[in-house]
C-alpha cells in the first residue's frame, strides 16, 4: 500500500480546528485534489510552497509538494444553526487525469444546545427539606458539554449570595491561595508574571463576555506549556490547590454540597460555572429574574437566556441554592 499513514478527526465541537494529514510512499501523482464540504475551510498548510496550491470551490489542488511523501493540512470549523452536522472531505491522488488513490474521511460536528422548557409563574420552597415545586424545565439538546451561568438580574428582589459555609470556605481558600502565590513568586521568580495572572483568575470574578474568555484561553495556553516544561513548578501548583482545599476548615460542608450537586446534575452534559449561588426564600412572595449565559469546551460563547420574573416563597424563612431551582434534562415523558 502506497498510502503509510493517515489522519483526519470523526467528529469535533463546531468552531473547532481539525487537523489532518497524509503520509505515503512510492506514490506518482502530478496533483492531488482536497474536496470538502462547504463547512470546512482550509486555515493552514504543510509541506507545500505558497504558490504550489490553489483554491476552488469546495476544493483544495496541491500541484506541489517541498518534501516528498507528506501533506498537513489544518481546517477551521463554522457554528452552524443545526446542533449536529455530518461533513466529508476526500484525498484524490491524480496522474494524468485519473484518480489513482482516494481517501474519504468524514467528521461528526456538534454543539451543546441549551434550551429552557416549562417556566413557573411561581415556585414554592420548603427550604427545610430543599424542596422545590414547580422547578424550571432546562435541556441540552445538543451534543457536548455546556457550562452554564446562572445569574440573577440586577435591581429586582432576589440577589445571588453564598451561604455562610461557602462564604468561610472562600474566605480561608483565597487566604490560602494568596499567601501559596507569594511564597512561590519567590522561587520560581522567573514566573512571577504567569503566577500573577493565576492568582487574578482563582481570586477574582469571571465574566462570561468574549474579551475575558480570549484572555483566559491564553493563559491557560501559556500556563500548559509551562507546566509541561517545568515538572517542579507544575508539581508546586498542584501542591498548592490541593493544600488550599484539602485544608481548609470548611472542606467537610463544602464536599458534602460539591458531591449533592453532581449527583443532581446527573450526566446531562451540564455543569454549573458556580453552583454555589443561593437566594433567600421567606414567606412572603419575591421576585427572581435569572439571567442564563453558557460555554461550551472551547469557551465559546452560546446565546444568552433571559427569564421572565418568577415569584419564589417558602414555607419558612431560609435559603435555596439557584442549581435547585432547576429541572436538569429532559422530563422523563419527553422523547
């Protein structure tokens, strides 16, 4: 077989770069002709002179290639409306007008798709028991994992807070993580701006808005690759966040929650950006207007969902974490 290796995704998050390649051997071609779906788009190219390809219409002709027996290629994905897509892309080794050797590929693309169902015009606490009724319907009816930020929205009644549980555990964590930080500017002081940047993302609010997620991807692009070259440093960090969580006074309660939480998330591919957020229930009706943002694993950003307002009254006074006002995934009658 002339064809030694090759390589292209089966699937990928849309808007996700997908890179693909060819190695052969003992092969004669005088080109070799890309076709792609009109969803894929050519973003960079290997091994091949800048005036050695041209692009047609859904297609891709190399008619050079620097060292023989390999093309890279990179292809750059769309957000599409549909929440799943089917692309397909095939390698033609041409001589003299024939194919000699075709290589069909095919990727699977995908995007969470959060979607909000039934909505109360009022919903009852028993904030003892932590029980909710009637709760709001939310679905990924995509495919992927989405991260979801549930916010209240300024000016009305209810406000987003942390329990006092939370609010201690936060207390000593950034207490901890502050006094780690600065010990350890002291040692890799060759990192100090890099641990500078760390300590800004745990410490301080993240906004879910396009400026802030480019700045967070390229930390964490250039936080990996000093991690992946420095093993002391990247085993400093870990020590450090484990020590920070693992010995604080309120790990007890925050476990507890943590894993009270997943279990009711379930696997709806749908994790809450900060599930730790509370509002106060009395007897007396309130009004709670949410704001709903998300993220999917490339940190792009999905489009936001504005509720209408929602009377919430409890049984007695108390309070009820935001995540539980939720029904997370489809109701079981639902197909």
């Amino acid at each position: 077989m002339p064809i030694k290796s090759k390589f292209f995704p089966g699937e990928a998050l849309q808007g996700q770069d997908l890179p693909s390649h060819v190695i052969w051997s003992d092969l004669k071609f005088d080109r070799i002709r890309i076709v792609h779906s009109k969803n894929l788009a050519l973003k960079e190219i290997y091994n091949v002179p800048c005036n050695g390809f041209a692009i047609e219409e859904n297609a891709i002709v190399v008619g050079e290639i620097e060292a023989d027996g390999y093309l890279g290629l990179l292809w750059s994905t769309k957000i599409l409306h549909e929440k799943v897509s089917d692309e397909s892309i095939e390698y033609q080794f041409v001589l003299n007008d024939k194919v000699s050797e075709k290589l069909p590929f095919s990727v699977h693309l995908f995007r969470p798709d959060i979607v909000i169902g039934d909505i109360p015009i009022e919903i009852v606490v028993k904030a003892a028991k932590g029980e909710v009724s009637p709760k709001i319907q939310i679905s990924n009816l995509g495919e992927g994992t989405a991260i979801v930020d549930l916010e209240t929205v300024p000016g009305t009644e209810l406000q987003k807070h942390h329990p006092q549980f939370i609010e201690d555990f936060l207390k000593e964590y950034y207490k901890e993580i502050g006094s780690s930080i600065a010990r350890l500017k002291k040692i890799y002081k060759e990192h100090g701006t890099l641990l500078a940047k760390l300590e800004k993302i745990l410490l301080e609010p993240f906004e879910f808005d396009k400026e802030s997620l480019k700045v967070y991807e390229e930390f964490i692009n250039e936080f990996i690759s000093v991690l992946t070259s420095n093993q002391d440093f990247a085993e400093a960090i870990i020590r450090m966040l484990v020590d920070a969580v693992l010995s604080n006074s309120e790990f007890a309660n925050f476990y507890r929650f943590v894993s009270e939480y997943f279990n009711s998330i379930g696997s709806e591919k749908m994790l809450i950006r900060d599930p730790f957020g509370f509002v106060s229930v009395s007897k007396k009706p309130a009004t709670l207007r949410l704001k709903i943002q998300c993220v999917d694993l490339l940190n792009q950003v999905c489009t936001p969902i504005a509720l209408p307002p929602i009377m919430i009254s409890g049984d007695e006074t108390g309070e009820i974490s935001i995540s539980r006002l939720f029904e997370w995934g489809r109701k079981k009658d639902e197909p």
